[in-house]
C-alpha cells in the first residue's frame, strides 16, 4: 500500500468520530480546484510511510480512536485496498471512504464484504459540466450514475458532497446536483479555499450569503444540506 500521509488524529475527517486519516497517491481525475496537487500530478515523488508503522500505530491507539478515514487521489485505485481494509477492521475500528465515484465495481465490492462503514463521496457538478471539472477528455457519467445508485440503495452510512468553486459552477449546476442525488441522507457543501496544494491556484470561494442561498435551494431536494468551509 503507497501510503503518502498520516494524520494521526482528527475531528473532522469522520463524521462524530475521533480518527486517523490515510491518504494514498494517485488520482484517475485532475480537477483544477483539487487541493492536493502533489497526490495527484506526482505521486511517486511524495515520501511513502511504511505500512506496517501505520498500522502499528492504528493498533496502539486502537482505544483511544474510533475509525481511520481514506481517502486521496483516489483510494480505490489501489489494488490492495480490500486487503488493506481488513487489517484495519482486524483492530476493531471503523472505516470512512472518501472517493470520486468513477470505481464504482470497487465500491460494490467493498460494500459486498461489509469492509466500509461510511462513504463520502464528491458530485463535481452538473451532469452537462462534469467533464470540464475532473480534468478528462471525457468523463463516463454512466460510472458516476452507477456509484451513486450502489451508495443510495446500500446499508450503510454516506454522504455526498460537492467543492464549490465560484468559477466553475453556477446556480443552474448547483440546482441539477440536488436533482441528481435527490432524497440522498447527506449533502454537503464545501468552499472552496485556495492553498499552495491546488493544481490551478486561480479560483475563489463564494461568498457566506450565496452559500446560505444554495444551501437553502438545495433543501428542496435533500433533509440535511450542511456547508463546512463557512466563516
């Protein structure tokens, strides 16, 4: 398993969780906006932590945390992940997902073994704009549709979430996202915020009261639509 970071400790990666989040290299998107550039562009030069310290460390704070979050790139691109999976369940704790959807055999085959306790997964926009935002000549929707059919009609805890980007997404995307995932459990918005880690640093966020107004818009269509990123 390429692991490329280790946070050993937080609040906020799993959802009423204290936990650890793995992140591994390699991504089939390129989003513009994405803020882990070095995960993406050029995973082979990023240090690799050895997994066996990684899950040394999981089995020692086995008490202390609850659940271990991975995400990317795209952790299902790893071939090893039902593998690695396993070990982490071995030690008693939960296990958060985060993924673009476009694997969406993985998906069902980590949800067939009962290997994922959470799913996060990213809707990058309208059904018409997704190609422009995940970097691709051409974007499969038919994946995306597939991905998020599984996580709907599954047994198991998920979200949906979307990056919004003041440049690339309008509110007509924003209105055919709620559409598209309508009666899900949980939307999420997030703001986009710029670092030195975006592959193309020339985007801004929205404003508090236009995230307020989507958020509201979007309540049309799922219960719970929360915004993290909001001052």
């Amino acid at each position: 398993m390429q692991i490329h970071g280790f946070n050993k400790t937080t609040l906020l990666d799993y959802p009423g969780h204290l936990a650890s989040t793995i992140f591994l290299g390699g991504c089939n998107f390129c989003c513009p906006f994405c803020h882990n550039k070095g995960l993406v562009l050029c995973p082979q030069k990023e240090p690799v932590i050895p997994t066996i310290i990684v899950l040394e460390h999981l089995a020692k704070r086995r008490n202390v945390i609850e659940g271990v979050c991975i995400t990317g790139g795209e952790p299902t691109l790893a071939m090893d992940l039902p593998y690695f999976i396993r070990q982490i369940k071995d030690l008693g704790l939960l296990v958060k997902l985060d993924t673009n959807g476009y694997r969406p055999e993985v998906l069902r085959g980590l949800l067939n073994e009962k290997l994922i306790d959470y799913i996060a997964m990213d809707i990058k926009s309208s059904p018409e704009n997704y190609t422009k935002l995940t970097g691709l000549a051409e974007t499969d929707l038919n994946k995306i549709n597939e991905s998020i059919n599984i996580i709907m009609s599954a047994n198991t805890a998920y979200e949906f979430r979307s990056t919004l980007v003041k440049e690339l997404h309008t509110f007509e995307d924003i209105d055919l996202m709620g559409k598209w995932v309508k009666g899900c459990r949980n939307f999420y918005i997030q703001n986009y915020r710029e670092t030195e880690h975006v592959i193309n640093p020339i985007y801004h966020g929205f404003e508090k009261e236009e995230l307020l107004a989507f958020q509201k818009h979007l309540s049309r269509y799922v219960k719970q639509v929360q915004i993290r990123g909001i001052d």
